[in-house]
C-alpha cells in the first residue's frame, strides 16, 4: 500500500530552493606563483618539534673532544669516583694514575684506553668504568635560506633538524630541502638532502663541532604535484632529466589514478596537455612544471545516503543512472514514513547556494565601506553600522546552505537523476509546528487543525519589536517555502492554513537609513532561511 503511493504522480518538474547563477572565472597566474597554500615536501616537520630536545644517547663512532665530561669509576684496590672533563691538552686527571690522553678517541674505545692507564699504575684488583657524561657544548651558525639567521648553541651530538628548527625552518620557496652543506672552516665537508630522512627515515649522525656552518642552499628546480595523489606536494628535483615516472616515487599517486596533465608555461601563457600513466617514464619534467594526476574511469555505481523513517541500510550503492522512483521503489517505509515530504539534499546545490550567499556578502561588504555622510556626526553613525554590517557578514559566512531540491507532489520522480554523494531524507509524521525567530516566545507546539498561521504567531506571545511583517516564512514539510505578510488582509495567505511538520519563521528588521544596504541585509537573511532553516539576527 506503501509503494502504490509513491506509484501515484507525486511527479514533472522539480524545483531548486534558490535560483542561482555561477559565474566561472580564467586566471592566468600560475598556482607556483599565485596559492600560497601549497606546501613544499618536507615543510611540515620544523614546527619546533627539534629544537627543545637534546641527544645524550650513546654513540660508539662519536669522537672525544675538549670540553666534553667523563664520567669515571674505579673500585677494587683503589676506590675513586668523579666527573672529569677533557683539558684543553685533551687529556683528564685521574689523582694515582697522572695524566690519560683520550682527544680524538672515539666513544667505543674509551674505556680500555683508561683500563690500560690504570694497570700501568695498580698491577690487580682495580676495576674501571668510563662513560661519556656529557657532550661537548657548541654553538653553530645557521645561514642560508633560513627564517632566522643566527648562531646556536647545542651539544656536538645534536642533530642537523635541531640546529635549522632552531633557526625556525627553511624559508618557504626559498631554501632547499635537498642541498643542504656543512662547512668546516670554510670548506664543504658533508651534502645532505633531507629527503632521504622523509622518505626513508634516514638520517646521518654526523658529529659537529664548535663554528661549523649549516648552509640552506636556494632551492633550483621544483615541480607542483596534484589531483589522485596521497602527497600533495611542491616537490624538489636535483635530476635535470627527473621524468614522472621518477617523481611517483616521492608522491604515492592513488590506486585510481591513470592519467596525468602537464602544464607549463610558454610564452607567459600555460599550456596544458595530458597522457596516461603508461607514458610516466618518457615526459621529462622541466622546473616550474605542473603535474595532476586524475581518473577518467567511467563510474558506473553511485553511493547515496538514506535517513529517517524506514527499514534498511543508511548507505546504498546504486548504478549511475538510478531515479529517485527507482530508488524509492525498493525502499522499506514504516507506517509513520511521511512520504509526500520526502527531501533531496545535493552537494553541487549546498556550493551553488554558498557561493551565492558569499555574492550577495562580498556586495554588502561593498556597500558598508562606500556610503556617504552629509556631517560628521552622520559618519560616526555610518562608522559603527559598517562595524555591525562586518560582525553580521562573518556569522553569515558560517551558515552553511543544505542543498535542498524542493521536491513537489506534481514532480515526476523518474526524471530526478540521483548524484554521487545526495542524501535522501525520509521524514518521520509529524504533529509539531515550530515557530521561531522574531516571536516573544518562540516553541513547537502541538498541530491544530483550525489554526492559522497567525494564530501560531499569536500562540507563542505575538511578534517581537523587531519583527519583519512583511517576512514571515511558512516552510511546508517538503521544504517548499511560502511567503506570508500580516498585511495582506484581502491575499489567500490571510487565512493560510498551516500543516502539521510544516515550520514559521518570522525574519527581523534591519535598522539603517541606507535603503540599498537594509535591501541588501533582508534579502540574505531570505536567503539563509530558505536555504539553511536558519534564523539569522541582522544586528
């Protein structure tokens, strides 16, 4: 019985709950130059994530320095114990035993150097135990495309990602993650390239010491990486003949991916051609390439969400093609399913009504700052209205349109084609009626069959001071919107019977003298009502 309702012309032309226009626009800057928001691989690990900490760990290769602290036990015969520190000469103290020269021995052969002292001195029965307490102090200059040139201080054992986190980061566009040189009075002695430690998680233990300098190099060649991929990415290349099949390795392309664009520039103008993945090893890629991986699979299922009212699962996988009648054909309503008010909510609907109401922001922005005053006390006045238009304008961002397809008894169903991504709403019946926004006390109350709308007005203590007579919103169950006028004494709507599940909302007035900008206000808070059920304060 369920079924054959639907079954009956519920169904011709379905309606959006906002008409909207899309203005699409070119730009010929390119994305390397003009989104900032792309980050460069390896930019997110100097955070300060290094610079607090310190390496104490043991390090058999780490070789002995002046400075650094030894920490020394002898028992058996002679008992000692102390912390002794590398002299100047490279040797420590040890009171019986003289003088132990250990500069330039590496960690690992520490102890048998001193062990073979002692025996000089004490034949038996003396023990000995030698650890490296603490690292030589240094102080390193950081030059080079860094956010902070400067020395600074660490222990010799610290890490290259210690010192540049020190030194606030790589400078974004400027400084290679890939050309990193470490000179030692003025001559290179070691080349790091960063990436072998994000990738691989490899990284050199490399003992500094006190003056080397750490050189970010300018970054050369680079190359954008977006669409189907797990790493989107400003990429560094040091190959000059670097193709895309080498450049997969770094960005992990998704399992879906089987194309890829290139663009680059010539002529200062972008040009753009695509391949498929087969062909990544023959394009090379020159600096300042862009590359977007993408599918052109042919989808031939859809996921579609279904909530409220009826047996079944929430999330469905249908064919591409698939109607809204087919879809509710199959579905397992319960008897309180209120199915003439079924709802449709589309993404590309929610962005096309978002863009709108960011259209009709960007104009009230607009006309807050170029209003004109005849005096200066009219300036003040216009003065603190543009501040409350600004206040008004960022909660207004935040509202975020539902998408909402009207859906009307007359509309063919077998002609709403379902999309990636639509939910559809099965609502439960219902016997409320909520009024809201400009009323002294806004409520759900119960459904009465003789009531008007404006006896539910009249129900919840009448209009407020600040109530829009000529804005009062009936929202039927389906979604569909009526506008009502407490004016109209001699209109259909005076007597305007309200339904059960149907929603008021009675819009505000906006105080200003400008009429363009109250025009402006009261036709996004119309928008936001229609679009999002929202009831928004002006000021």
């Amino acid at each position: 019985m369920i079924k054959q309702m639907i079954l009956l012309p519920l169904l011709s032309t379905y309606l959006l709950s906002v008409d909207i226009a899309i203005e699409e626009k070119y730009s010929d800057k390119s994305q390397l130059t003009s989104k900032k928001s792309i980050a460069f691989f390896g930019e997110e690990i100097f955070q300060g994530n290094f610079k607090e900490n310190q390496q104490f760990r043991y390090n058999p290769n780490y070789i002995i320095n002046v400075g650094d602290i030894i920490s020394l036990k002898m028992w058996g015969a002679y008992e000692f114990s102390a912390e002794l520190p590398v002299d100047k000469q490279g040797n420590i103290f040890i009171p019986k035993v003289g003088a132990v020269y250990i500069l330039g021995l590496s960690n690992s052969k520490l102890k048998s150097q001193i062990q073979s002292s002692v025996k000089r001195v004490f034949n038996s029965n003396v023990f000995v135990y030698a650890d490296l307490k603490q690292y030589q102090p240094i102080s390193i200059f950081v030059s080079g495309a860094v956010k902070k040139v400067g020395l600074y201080s660490g222990l010799s054992t610290d890490s290259l990602l210690q010192f540049i986190d020190k030194a606030g980061g790589i400078t974004h566009g400027q400084g290679s993650y890939r050309k990193i040189t470490i000179l030692r009075d003025k001559v290179a002695i070691k080349h790091i390239d960063l990436y072998q430690f994000l990738l691989d998680g490899r990284i050199d233990t490399f003992q500094f010491r006190n003056g080397d300098v750490i050189l970010i190099n300018p970054v050369e060649k680079i190359v954008e990486v977006t669409g189907d991929v797990n790493r989107p990415y400003i990429f560094e290349l040091l190959n000059k003949k670097s193709t895309v099949k080498d450049i997969m390795r770094f960005i992990l392309p998704k399992p879906t991916a089987n194309r890829f664009t290139l663009t680059q520039w010539k002529n200062n103008q972008e040009f753009s051609k695509d391949y498929p993945l087969s062909q990544a090893k023959l394009h090379v890629v020159n600096n300042g390439m862009k590359i977007n991986f993408f599918s052109d699979y042919y989808v031939n299922n859809i996921e579609v969400k279904i909530e409220g009212e009826y047996k079944g699962s929430r999330k469905l996988m249908v064919k591409k093609g698939t109607t809204l009648f087919n879809l509710l054909s199959n579905i397992d309503f319960t008897p309180l399913s209120a199915i003439k008010n079924i709802k449709l909510y589309r993404k590309s609907i929610a962005n096309q009504q978002k863009q709108l109401l960011e259209t009709m922001l960007k104009d009230l922005e607009a006309r807050a700052f170029t209003s004109s005053s005849a005096t200066v006390e009219e300036a003040g006045i216009r003065s603190k209205e543009s501040e409350m238009i600004l206040q008004f304008v960022q909660r207004a961002r935040k509202v975020h349109p539902l998408g909402q397809m009207i859906i009307d008894n007359q509309d063919n169903l077998d002609e709403i084609y379902l999309e990636e991504g639509d939910r559809v709403l099965i609502p439960k019946r219902s016997r409320v009626v909520v009024v809201q926004g400009e009323v002294n006390i806004p409520n759900a109350l119960s459904y009465r069959k003789n009531y008007t709308l404006a006896d539910y007005i009249r129900a919840c203590g009448g209009y407020s001071e600040r109530a829009n007579m000529d804005k009062i919103l009936l929202i039927k169950g389906n979604g569909n919107v009526i506008q009502y006028s407490s004016g109209d004494f001699f209109s259909e709507t005076s007597s305007l019977r309200v339904e059960a599940g149907d929603s008021i909302l009675v819009l505000g007035k906006t105080d200003s003298k400008n009429i363009l900008i109250t025009s402006s206000i009261t036709q996004i808070l119309y928008q936001i009502a229609v679009g999002a059920a929202v009831v928004l304060k002006a000021f």
